[in-house]
C-alpha cells in the first residue's frame, strides 16, 4: 500500500529608387530657425517656471478633482459641468496646463491600479480551480473513508511513467501543500472545511476584484474625457483673447 502525499498548492494567501536629396538650408533660413528656437526655448522655460510657481501656491488638491470612493476606498473621478467656473473656484484662478497636469497624475494612478487588478484576476483564475478540484479530490476520499473502501489510482515515476498504487483511505488524513515549502496534516473533515473557505474567499475577492477593474476603467475614461475638454476650454480661451485684442486693434 502506497500512501500518496500529493496535493494542490492552489491554497496561498495570497502581470530601388534613387535617394532624393535633401536641401540645404540658406544662412538666412538658419539664423531665422535658430532664433525661433531659442526663443520656444526661453519661452517653454518660462512657462515651466510659472507653472511650478503657480502649483505651489493653489489650493488644487486631490480632493478638489475627485469626488467620493467606492468600497474599496478607490477614488471616483469629479465630472466637471464647466470648467471655466471649476478654475475660478481656487484661489488665484487655476491655469488649463495646472488642471490637466493634475487629472493627468489621477489618470497614471488610475493606470496603476488598473494593471494590479487585471494582475489579481488573472491568480484567481488559476487558484479557483485548483482550490476547486483540491476540495474534490479530498470529498472523494472522505466518502471512499466513510465506505471503508480503499482507491485506486496511479502516480507519476518519471516523466513518462506511471504506476498504479491502491490508497488505503482508512487513517483518514490528508496533507494540503500550503505553498512557501510548508506542508501540513489534516484530516478529512478539516481540510474540506479549510479548502470550502478557501474557496469561498477567492471566488469573492475574484468577484471585488472584476467591480473595481471595471469601476476604474470608467474612471479612466472619465479622466480622459475631462482632460480633453479643459484642453478645448482653454484653446476657445486663448482664441476669444486673441479675437478680443484683434478687435481693440482694429479700432
């Protein structure tokens, strides 16, 4: 009689033409683009300058742009009605590039949490099984105790041999492969008992896992939909100022 000590590790705790030429630029031409270039330069400086001035003075926070949680305590994206009265609700008036640098860092967190849930979908779906077939396999054996029946079954020699063994269910005791190179003893009643909770929990933290993906993607569109229209907003912004100085000048 050959005592066999296998089991599922699923119960863990725990993703050719000829080339064309290229011009060569006249003096004049150079000059005029390197000067273009310096001034885009000193001008992006600027900005760049400005803006770090101006995030460490507003009052824009993550609770500003964010409105509630779901139970997992997962933020849920503010959907602006306007945006023209959301920049004057700080104190000084936030700039279009300062709003969408910020939805823009609640988008990438959003990302981050969207690649750990697809990750944690992805272990249960292969732990749900093999916690599934684990608890049959130690119900098969409790029923072939309580008939006072040995079973037959076949393990693995080598790669490519197997030999029958008869398995002599009448000590009544399992070990479950806990995984981290533990191994422990149960007996029938306990290890199912162990095995259905273990089951029970993976398939609801499967089921929290599948609503948070899917209530973050709708906040990762949401976010891009908001930062695409401040980045209109402010466009038809700078275009009214522009026409507003056109007309000044005409008169």
């Amino acid at each position: 009689t050959i005592q066999i000590y296998t089991m599922s590790a699923a119960i863990n705790e725990t993703v050719g033409d000829a080339p064309i030429p290229t011009p060569t630029p006249s003096p004049t031409t150079t000059a005029a683009a390197a000067d273009t270039a310096v001034e885009t330069e000193a001008s992006s400086s600027h900005d760049l300058v400005a803006l770090k001035k101006e995030a460490a003075s507003t009052s824009l926070s993550l609770e500003s742009i964010t409105d509630g949680s779901n139970d997992r305590d997962i933020p849920n994206v503010k959907f602006l009605d306007d945006i023209g009265d959301f920049a004057a609700s700080f104190d000084p008036p936030a700039s279009a590039e300062l709003m969408i640098g910020a939805f823009s860092d609640l988008f990438g967190k959003f990302k981050t949490f969207e690649t750990g849930l697809v990750n944690k979908r992805k272990l249960f779906t292969q732990k749900i099984p093999e916690i599934e077939k684990s608890l049959a396999l130690v119900t098969y054996l409790k029923q072939k105790h309580d008939a006072e029946e040995n079973i037959m079954t076949r393990y693995n020699l080598a790669d490519t041999l197997f030999a029958k063994a008869e398995v002599n269910c009448a000590s009544g005791i399992v070990h479950l492969w806990l995984g981290a190179n533990v191994m422990l003893e149960y007996t029938y009643v306990e290890a199912i008992e162990l095995l259905t909770t273990k089951e029970r929990k993976a398939k609801g933290d499967y089921q929290e896992a599948t609503q948070d993906l899917a209530f973050v993607r709708n906040q990762i569109i949401t976010a891009e939909v908001i930062i695409s229209r401040i980045y209109n907003w402010d466009v038809r912004q700078k275009r009214s100022k522009t026409n507003s100085l056109v007309k000044k000048g005409g008169e």
